[in-house]
C-alpha cells in the first residue's frame, strides 16, 4: 500500500487525500471483505426471519435496519474491489498484448 498525496477530480473542485492499494493489497481486503459480508448476511437473514414471524420490538426493527444497511454496504464493497481486480486484469492483458505486438 502507498500514499499518493493529493488529488482532485476537476479545477472546480478541492483537494483530496488518495489512497493507492497494490494488486496483492486488494485480493487481501477482497477476502476480509468477502467473510465480513457473508457474516452480515447471515446476521441479516437472522433479524429478517423474525421481522417477517411479526414478533419485533421497536429496539429490534432498529437493529434490523442497522443489519440490512451494513450488509449493503459490505457487499457493495466487496463487489467493488471484484471489480477493480478485473479490470487490473483487462489492463495488464492489454498490456500483455501490445508488448506481444499483437493489435487491441
């Protein structure tokens, strides 16, 4: 993992702090996030079940919305960084391929 420094999307726009992740960093955080996101889903079929039995406290159905938003959030992140690990993977093929001589 590296620090970039600063950056910004557009003239318009204030600075940001940027984060840069490895390759070998993103499969690490793909397979911490892939069991927290399958232990939230579990959690969430757990106060789904007894929200839809009726039988929920007011307390509870606050638990339950808390279960279902960080379950969104651990799968959401989880198919992100799916994604980014592919498209490393298109880029380096391309790449593969241009230094081969072949034509994208």
């Amino acid at each position: 993992m590296s620090f970039i420094g600063e950056s910004r999307k557009g003239n318009d726009r204030q600075w940001e702090l940027v984060l840069a992740l490895e390759e070998s960093d993103c499969k690490a955080l793909l397979k911490t996030i892939q069991r927290i996101a399958i232990h939230d889903r579990k959690n969430y079929e757990k106060w789904k079940d007894i929200h839809d039995g009726g039988e929920m406290t007011t307390r509870q159905e606050t638990v339950f919305i808390k279960a279902e938003e960080r379950m969104e959030i651990t799968e959401a992140l989880f198919d992100n960084i799916k994604v980014f690990l592919k498209r490393i993977a298109q880029i380096e093929e391309h790449n593969n391929q241009i230094l081969k001589g072949a034509t994208p």
